[in-house]
C-alpha cells in the first residue's frame, strides 16, 4: 500500500510515523514503534571495532565510539570524534535516517513515496544543505526538510486545533526552542518571528535535579569508597526518569535503587519535583514570551499554545504557561510523537497538494448596480499580496536503498538488536 514517512530526529530520541493512502487520500498517520519497548528510539549511535554503526548503542557507553547530541551540532566548524576519525555531525544525522527509512521499508514492504524529516526552527539554508547533501550522498534523495514548530502545527491541526496563530513549545531531552507558527489560506503553516532556543535546557536537566535531590537525601548513603557514588549515574537517571513519567499522572512515588548495603526508597511527591523543576520551566515559558513579543504580538492574540517533546506533559509546565498565556494550552497524549505525526502529515502534502480554495463569482451590487468583477486567481508564479509566494511543484525522486557508506549501519540492528 503506497505510504508517506516522517521522521522526527532530536537531540535524545528519533521518531517515526507513516500514512498510508486509502481512497484516494491520507489516512490518520500510525507511529511506526522503532523500539518495541517505548516506540522511539535513542539518538544514539555506536561505531564498532569492524566499523557498523548501530542505532541506540551498546549496553553500556564507550565514550570513544559512541556519540548523541550530533543533530545540535550541524554547523560547527569542529568535527565530532568517532572511534577516532573525524565525523561530520550531519553524517550521523544521515546514517540515522537511513536507518529509519530501511526499517520502515522493511516493515511495509516497499519504499515511501515521500519522506518529510523535522528540524530545529532556528536553520538556515547553510545547515539544511549540509544535512541535504549527506541524504543525498545515501542515496536518500526524496527528502524533505521541514521546521520542527509546523509539523507540531499539522499534527495538533490534525486533531482540531482550528487556530491560525499559535506559539510552539518544544521541549526535548537536551534541547528547548520556541516560535511561532501561522496557517495561510491555502492551509499550510509557515514559521515566523524570531524562535528562540535553549540547547542546553530539557527533559533531562530535570532528570538530573531529581537524582542530586536522591543523592542529598540518602546522604552518606549513596557515597561509597572513596566518596564515589555507591550507584551509576545513567543508572539513578534511568530511574529518576521513570519517576519523573510517574508523576505526570500520578501525585507520588518513589525513587527505588540497589545500593551494596541493600535496596532504598526515596518517596517523591509531584510538589517536590515541580518545586525542583520549577526555575527551569519557568525559564522556558520566558523564551516563549520572547518569541511572541519577537513577532510584534502578545500572548492574548494568540489562538492557542501548542506542545510537544517527551517532557511536554509535566503538570506545572501547562500550569506555569496557563498563567502567561491566556489562550488555550494544547498537548496530545504522547507529546514525544507529535513532531513526527505531523511530519508524516506534511509528507502527504508532498505527494498531494492542498489545493487553495475556490474564489467567489462575481456578485451584482445591491440596488441593480454593475456586477463587480470576482478576483481572479493568482497565476502559478505569481503570489496574492501580503502571502508567501506558492509551493513550486516537486518533483519526487526515486528512493533508492542506500548504498554502503565507510560507516555502514549494521542491518536490521536498533535497541531489540
């Protein structure tokens, strides 16, 4: 059944989703679970002694050979360093992708027709020719660029959201970024004003919070010989993780860890995480505001707020945002899914077009006036004023598989390898 993949890779985990036609349009996009146990996969990549490259890494890290946090490092002049040997970050971002494409065509038999791959707002055109040219160099040569904020717009669009203005809150594991979005009459969004962004500031600062909190409680507890931590440190915030999830539902549970002098609990209330949490989300809805005011708005002008990333779903950040904007505050179930779901949404308007809506005929005026003549379309090159010029047609290239590359992922391996 032909199909449409988007794919959204951040800075800590890679999503996939894909739309199927059916009767002559796009169906509602399925996530496709790239990990079997949480549906996303890290973005995480691990260079082994024989030179595959495998998806999520080992068990445990090997910081020489295995790399994350590449995507925010597009641009840099200073290449990363893997097993030794320079890598351009953009290369990784490639290889992964491609492993994405040839898991979904695996899983559906055939290739996608168009693929939309989500980025960070803030781009320009130098790094989106840098990522462009290393698809291009696999061979993945129907791929779309698309900003982050407006495949979160199509999707929350997709679900009712009938706003035309609205601020976008992205917060991921490692990085936060805000703008602002619009939806032209044609239906399409574009960004503008000034986004901001945090690259430093995410889901996982409030991981580490948690875990310094744990350790300040268990005290000499957790110091073992020598004053290390009695407990590994990915370990407490694999934990301190879970926690965190917990409480985005429940108001309290406890952090559980096997320490040699046997197995602890420390109880953790949703208060006490929002109260260690709170200087940070409070410094996100800041960039927010400043994003707005960027764009000559303020927050009552907007028709709504709409979220996404992993940690979107946290209580005080809806809270803290409510109390800055008044306008509705949108998040969708699984707020980790929703750039990829509108990337999907997005690709389907590669292939098929929304078409503008039809003008008005000519109306007589009251009173057996002459009929004003009704507006006539804009010709394909041109654009109606004060609207960005029209989409040039596309022309879809062949998807082909992608050919071995010196750092070649090692087939059909991710997390369940």
């Amino acid at each position: 059944m032909p199909y449409v993949l988007g794919m959204d890779i951040g800075s800590s985990s890679t999503a996939a989703a894909v739309a199927r036609r059916q009767d002559g349009s796009w169906a509602r996009p399925e996530v496709v679970p790239l990990d079997p146990r949480s549906g996303v996969v890290p973005s995480v990549l691990h260079l082994s002694p024989d030179g595959s490259l495998t998806v999520g890494g080992p068990g445990t890290d090997d910081p020489g050979r295995t790399t994350r946090d590449f995507v925010g490092r597009i641009g840099d002049d200073v290449p990363l360093m893997l097993g030794g040997e320079t890598c351009p970050p953009q290369t990784l971002i490639a290889e992964l992708a491609t492993w994405v494409v040839e898991r979904v065509s695996a899983r559906e038999g055939g290739l996608a027709e168009a693929v939309v791959l989500s980025h960070p707002a803030g781009w320009g055109p130098h790094r989106r020719e840098l990522l462009h040219r290393a698809l291009w160099d696999l061979d993945l040569r129907n791929v779309t660029l698309l900003p982050r904020p407006i495949a979160v717009a199509e999707s929350h669009a997709a679900r009712g959201f009938p706003g035309t203005t609205a601020a976008v809150y992205a917060l991921g594991g490692n990085t936060f970024e805000a703008a602002l979005v619009r939806r032209h009459p044609r239906g399409t969004y574009e960004t503008f004003g000034l986004p901001q962004a945090r690259p430093a500031l995410g889901g996982n600062d409030f991981d580490e919070a948690l875990a310094e909190h744990v350790r300040t409680v268990l005290g000499r507890e957790f110091a073992g010989a020598g004053g290390q931590d009695a407990y590994p440190h990915r370990l407490l915030l694999a934990e301190c993780d879970r926690v965190k999830q917990e409480l985005t539902v429940g108001t309290e549970t406890d952090v559980v860890l096997t320490l040699p002098t046997g197995a602890v609990r420390v109880p953790v209330t949703r208060a006490q995480f929002e109260d260690l949490i709170r200087p940070a989300v409070r410094a996100t809805v800041d960039l927010l505001v400043q994003a707005v005011h960027s764009a000559g708005l303020t927050p009552a002008r907007l028709d709504g707020v709409l979220l996404a990333g992993g940690s979107a779903r946290i209580p005080v950040i809806r809270e803290l945002l409510a109390a800055a904007f008044p306008v509705p505050v949108e998040v969708e179930p699984d707020p980790q899914l929703t750039a990829a779901t509108g990337a999907a949404l997005a690709a389907g308007q590669v292939v098929s077009p929304r078409r503008p809506a039809p003008q008005p005929r000519s109306a007589p005026v009251s009173g057996g006036g002459p009929a004003v003549p009704a507006r006539q379309p804009a010709e394909p090159d041109q654009a109606a004023p004060g609207l960005p010029p029209p989409r040039p047609p596309v022309r879809i290239a062949p998807l082909h598989l992608p050919k071995a590359s010196r750092l070649a992922l090692a087939r059909g391996r991710g997390r369940d390898g």
